[in-house]
C-alpha cells in the first residue's frame, strides 16, 4: 500500500492513496483526513486503506472510489508524508 500527503487540507495536509504504478491517486477523506490520523487508528484504518489501494489498483481506470474522485498522480503536489511529526529533544548530555 502506497500512502501520501497532499499540500492542502490544512497543516498536515490530506491523505491519498497512491496507485502501484504511481499515475493514480484518490483521497481518502471517509477513512483518515491525515496520515497521523491513520497511524493513530491503525488496526482500523489500515484494512479500509488497503481496500481503497486493491480498488485503485484492480478498478482499471475507474472514475470515483468510494465517491471520492481518482486523479493523476502529481509528485509535485504532495507534502512530506508527515509535515508536523512529534519530535523528542533530549537535554540531559548537554555540559552547561
């Protein structure tokens, strides 16, 4: 399953699902809105997401999945995978 961000939808940007080939995308609104939303939900967005990417991958060249439009797959749009990850700072080996 190949998963991406898009640069829209706000600052962790919107979850697609991308075809095996990488011509073919679709959002996955219904499912998970980010990609951090996913890994939070995983055991249930994970077996909707894999579906979503069997569709894409096995509709031929299908219109709408799920109601959500399929549409060229453009790397130029797309976001880091997680534009706001968590981050750990550790202090403590720093001498003053």
């Amino acid at each position: 399953m190949k998963l991406a961000s898009l640069k829209e939808g706000g600052r962790d940007g919107t979850l697609i699902v991308v075809s095996r080939d990488l011509t073919r995308v679709v959002r996955v609104s219904d499912t998970a809105r980010t990609l951090q939303n996913a890994l939070e939900n995983w055991s249930d967005a994970a077996p909707r997401l894999n579906r979503v990417y069997e569709l894409l991958n096995d509709a031929g060249k299908a219109q709408t999945i799920n109601g959500e439009a399929v549409f060229a797959f453009d790397p130029m749009a797309l976001a880091a995978p997680l534009p706001r990850t968590y981050e750990f700072v550790d202090g403590s080996a720093y001498l003053p």
